[in-house]
C-alpha cells in the first residue's frame, strides 16, 4: 500500500485483504479520517490486482458505533454559519453524497467484500455493512438502525442496499423504529449469513470464507458479483441477456480451459494467481 492511513488498518495476505476499523473514535466511531479515507482506499485497493477478497472488521470490543457525532458536526451541523439557506443546502448536500461514495465503492468494487461484526454495530455501521457482499457476525454482535432517534433519516446507503438483502418489511422495521436488535434476529432476517460463538471464531471463519473465495478465479467470482448488482432493479431477460453477454467473454479466459481440462484430467485446477481482474 501507497498510503497510510488513521481511520483503517490494511493487511493483505494471499489475495485476502483484511481491513480493521481504527476510530480514532471511542467504538471505532465515524468521524472526519474514516469519511475521509474510506473512499480513497477503496480506491486504491480495488486498483490492486493482487486483492481477491475483502474482509471488513472492527478493532477494540465494537465493529463501529456510528457516526461520530460530535467530531462531524463542524460538517453536518445544520446551525446559522450565514450562508444563504440555499447555499447551506447545496454544501450539505454535498457532503452527504461525498460521506455515501466510500459504500459505494465497497458496493461496486469488483472484489467480494466480506463484513465480520462484533460488539456494536450502529447507525453508519449498518449503512456500511449493508454494502458488503456477505456479512457474518459473532453471537455478541448487537446493531441498530437508529437515525431516526437523532432526527434524521439513514442517509448513507443503507435504505438502497438493505431492501435487497433484507427485504422492505424488515427494513421499514428497523428504520422506522429505530430499535436495537441482537445477532439470532440478524441472522433470521437474512441481514447476517451466519453467527459464531465468539470474535476470535467469527473472525477465523471470516478469513477461511476469504481465502476460499480468493482460491477461485478472479473473473469468476467478480463475473458473479457483476451480474448480481447489475441486476437489482432490472428484469429477468435483462439479467439473462448480460449474464450472457459476460460469460461468453469468460469462456475464453485462461482460467477456464485449465478448469475444463482439470475436469477431464480428474485433478485439481491450477487457476493463476497472478491474472488480471476480470475488468
């Protein structure tokens, strides 16, 4: 890595790059670093062709409490700074679309993102896993959706990425109330794949699930990750017809004649570790 950061920790090991929430606030809380930061190495990281999993975690006994409120109210505090009401407006605006880009990026990275939670995970917390491909949490994991109770709406991605996941029910639900929920509740609502006795298991569990997906093809599994997002929102025949359009472009990679000759041979494929990312 080029660039060292406050808010984040990277470490990469065999295609699985592992990145730990730092804070600097109590609970690995969201301040101006994380907002900051998040963005430009997602960036940096999704331009690595090396990476082949992402696994997001928190440091300390929480994965993040959220926003930290008061070190970001310089930026989001709506109180008189004598700009015209208009201009005020625009200025936070902007700077709710600029704290929504780094999710976007995790969402639209070609490489699988993996969210291991423990501890507390709240309001920006949810957000952020919600743009996570798959999320596991320990059996201490406690989260909550809780804008509402500080007087303003989920405004950073979590209202666009969790229906998909969890349905419109379940997140009107949280949304709207606002309430703490425990892990047996993440997972039966389908917010959490899984959940594991302790931190220390689910992040064992966490870097086994990355290494399993970082062992397979890059164009494959990132292939996967394409098609599904780009089929939210869009009809059956569209997904088929870009589905299509895309593997007939991976039937000519390296990677698949040595999966189809592996097949015939009756022995374990050689996929290069070192190819380029599908796109």
């Amino acid at each position: 890595m080029n660039t060292t950061y406050q808010s984040l920790s990277l470490s990469l090991s065999d295609g699985v790059m592992t990145i730990t929430l730092l804070g600097p606030g109590k609970g690995n809380a969201m301040g101006p670093e994380f907002w900051d930061e998040l963005p430009k190495a997602m960036d940096e990281i999704t331009a690595m062709s090396g990476v082949r999993c992402l696994v997001f975690r928190g440091s300390g006994e929480h994965f993040s409490y959220g926003l930290d409120v008061a070190r970001m109210l310089p930026r989001i505090g709506a109180m008189a700074s004598g700009n015209p009401l208009a201009a005020e407006r625009r200025r936070l605006m902007a700077q709710i679309r600029f704290m929504q880009s780094g999710f976007v990026k995790m969402h639209q990275s070609p490489i699988p993102v993996i969210a291991a939670i423990h501890g507390w995970c709240i309001g920006g917390g949810v957000n952020m896993i919600a743009a996570a491909d798959i999320r596991l949490c320990s059996a201490d994991a406690k989260f909550s959706l809780r804008e509402a109770r500080l007087a303003i709406t989920p405004d950073i991605g979590g209202l666009q990425f969790l229906p998909h996941i969890i349905g419109q029910g379940y997140t009107r639900e949280l949304a709207l109330t606002a309430r703490d929920f425990d892990a047996p509740f993440a997972e039966k609502i389908g917010l959490v794949n899984h959940v594991y006795d302790d931190p220390g298991a689910l992040f064992n569990a966490a870097d086994q699930m990355a290494r399993q997906i970082a062992d397979l093809p890059a164009s494959a599994v990132q292939g996967a990750k394409e098609v599904l997002n780009y089929g939210i929102g869009k009809d059956l025949e569209a997904g088929m017809q870009y589905v299509a359009v895309w593997n007939s472009s991976q039937m000519q990679s390296a990677d698949f004649s040595e999966a189809m000759q592996a097949t015939v041979e009756k022995r374990k494929a050689a996929f290069n570790k070192k190819s380029e990312r599908g796109y």
